[in-house]
C-alpha cells in the first residue's frame, strides 16, 4: 500500500514538472534586421545618381573600387 502511494506521488510530481516545463516562454526580440534594398531601389538610385554628362566619370570610380578591393593597382589594368 506505502509502495502505491510512493509511486502515485512519484508519477504526480513528474508530470506536474512535465507540464511546468512546457509552459510557453516569452521570446526575448532579437536584433533588429537590416534593410536590404531590392533590385528596383538599386536601379532607381542609379538611375538617378547616374547621368549622360557624369557616366564616364563614374565608370572610373567604380573601376578604381573593383581594383582597389582587387589589390591591383589602377595603373597595371589592361
């Protein structure tokens, strides 16, 4: 009879943990994301940064980026 008891009381406790751990816990807010531009909005930038008057000018800048981030020095390109 104790022998029931005990295990009528062990099995109780366990689920009463069971459920407790279950319980739905807040989520902490992560990080906020980072805006990422579309396709559009890179276009429309350029498209407004870019001109007939200025375009060659800023074929240089970018090619001189690409070489830079390349580690070629802008004299070596062919």
């Amino acid at each position: 009879m104790l022998r029931n008891t005990v295990i009528t009381w062990m099995i109780a406790v366990l689920c009463v943990a069971i459920l407790g751990g279950c319980s739905k816990k807040t989520e902490e807010p992560g990080a906020p994301q980072e805006q990422v531009k579309t396709a559009a909005e890179y276009k429309a930038e350029a498209d407004k940064e870019i001109t007939e008057q200025n375009m060659a000018d800023e074929l240089d800048k970018l090619e001189q980026e690409v070489n830079a981030e390349a580690g070629v020095d802008a004299n070596q390109t062919s």
